[in-house]
C-alpha cells in the first residue's frame, strides 16, 4: 500500500511551495547570500539564454548578455519587495534584464552606466 510520502515523490512541488523558496532566495541574496543568488540565477537561466540569444550575434556576444542580464536580476532582487509577491517577481525582474540587455547592445558607456538613460 502507497503512503502519503511515496505517492508524492517524482512530482513537482506546489507553485506556492517554488513560490516560497524564490522569495526565500530573493531576500537572502540582498543579503549577501551566495548559495541563494546561485538558485536565483539558476530558477532563471532559461529565460537569461533565450533573452541573450535574440541580441547576440556570436557566442562571446551570447555570453556577454547573459552576464548583463544576471546583474539586470541583481538589480531587481535588490528592488524587489514582499509586496510584489514572488509570483509576479519574474515579470518585474524581465524589465531590468531587458533593459540591462538592451544598454549592452547599444553599447552602454561609462556614462549611460552612471546615469541608467
């Protein structure tokens, strides 16, 4: 006879169970938590390559946009609030990866850096 516990196991976990854990990571990478910007970067490296791959030209291009999408992530960890929810964290999140995107393929200087146009 099946227990509880082996009827669950090789199925995926609740969205609000990943929901949980990417806030978790989210806040504890403000806080200087290597491990959690790991996942972070992890949960979302699909959507860094694909959004790379449509501005890149070549490989070494590829990976320069992904580099420039993951310190976009960063940035918007670092905006994130509770308030937003985990939940509509990836969408919130798309906005400073393109736009970290787009200033490194319009060749974002020194200054464009400084002052984020």
């Amino acid at each position: 006879m099946a227990t509880p516990q082996n009827r669950t196991q090789g199925r995926k976990a609740p969205q609000a169970t990943l929901n949980l854990i990417l806030e978790r990571d989210i806040i504890m990478t403000n806080k200087g938590d290597w491990k959690a910007r790991n996942n972070l970067m992890k949960h979302f490296d699909t959507l860094l390559y694909s959004l790379a791959e449509k501005y890149s030209r070549n490989t070494h291009d590829l990976n320069e946009y992904i580099k420039a999408g993951e310190a976009g992530l960063i940035t918007a960890a670092k905006k994130y609030t509770p308030s937003i929810g985990a939940a509509k964290f990836e969408l919130f999140a798309l906005d400073y990866i393109e736009k970290s995107m787009a200033r490194r393929h319009s060749g974002g200087g020194f200054l464009s850096r400084l002052f984020e146009r």
